[in-house]
C-alpha cells in the first residue's frame, strides 16, 4: 500500500505595509496589552526572527504568530476587539431606575411591605414582560434595598397574651 503525500502549503509570508522602525514604535506607543503583544509580534518578525523565534520569545504559541500573520496581511485592526463590546443594555433604563427608588421608600399599596414578587410584579406592569423574582431581587439590592418580609406569627398566638407577657416581663 503506497501513501500519497501531503501537499504542502505555500510559505507564509509577512506582508510589510510599516517599516519596523514604525512597528517598533507603534508597539512602545500602545496601552492595550494584548494590541502591543500583537505589535511586538510583528517588529520581531519584520526584524527577520522565525516564527518559532517570536513565539518562544513572547510565550505564545507558533499557531497564534501565524494567525497574528494572516491578520495584519488582511489588514484587519491590531486592537483587541473584545473590549468594544459594551455587552447588553441594563434592563432598567436610568429614568425606571429611579422611578423603581422611589415606588420602594413608599409602602407597599398591598401588603405594606416590598417583597421579591411584589417587586418582580411592578417591574412587570412597567416592562410589559414577566421578569424574575430573582432579578427582581438583584435590583433591589443594587438600589441599596434588602426585600422584607413579616417575621414569622405562629397560628395559635394569642395576641392579648403576648402583650400581658411583655408588660409583666421586665
């Protein structure tokens, strides 16, 4: 049985549009660590080090100096990306943030006390979704709140006797 052989691909070239001297200090200029890691990269390669140089060198791997290769030859931008991205937005817009402040100093129309689902139910009526009593809860405690609840009355207490109790105790 004979084997055919692999093809080999063509040698990876670094396409210099900066002289390194430009790439030297475009890696000294840089404040993002992982965009000057990047630019340092390139000096070095452009200063005529290997690959296996330059990722010994810097504690990288060889695949990602040839990745960081393929990149600046497609002229895709040396900053990290990753840090543009803001995430998603809050879900309480500034304005219902406050307006949400405001509605737990007051108490509760119901019950007299905010609790979780007292509260996940008037995030409900004001988003026009369900939301969670958890997140309910995370932003009761974001905005400085700690949800309350009635201290436990057992079912048989006597009030009256838990009032004379109290008098005559002390």
């Amino acid at each position: 049985m004979q084997l055919t052989k692999h093809q080999r691909r063509p040698r990876l070239e670094l396409q210099l549009r900066h002289h390194p001297d430009n790439l030297q200090a475009l890696y000294r200029e840089s404040q993002d660590p992982i965009e000057r890691a990047r630019w340092q990269a390139l000096w070095l390669l452009a200063k005529g080090q290997s690959i296996p140089q330059v990722a010994s060198n810097l504690g990288y791997s060889e695949r990602w100096v040839r990745s960081l290769i393929h990149r600046y030859n497609q002229g895709l931008p040396m900053k990290n990306l990753r840090h543009q991205n803001k995430g998603q937005a809050p879900l309480l817009s500034p304005e219902l943030q406050e307006a949400f402040y405001q509605v737990l100093l007051q108490p509760h129309p119901r019950d007299g006390l905010w609790n979780i689902r007292n509260a996940a139910e008037w995030l409900s009526q004001r988003l026009g979704r369900p939301v969670d009593p958890r997140r309910a809860w995370s932003w009761m405690r974001r905005l400085g709140f700690a949800p309350l609840r009635p201290r436990p009355r057992h079912r048989q207490a006597d009030p009256e006797a838990q009032e004379a109790f109290k008098k005559n105790s002390s």
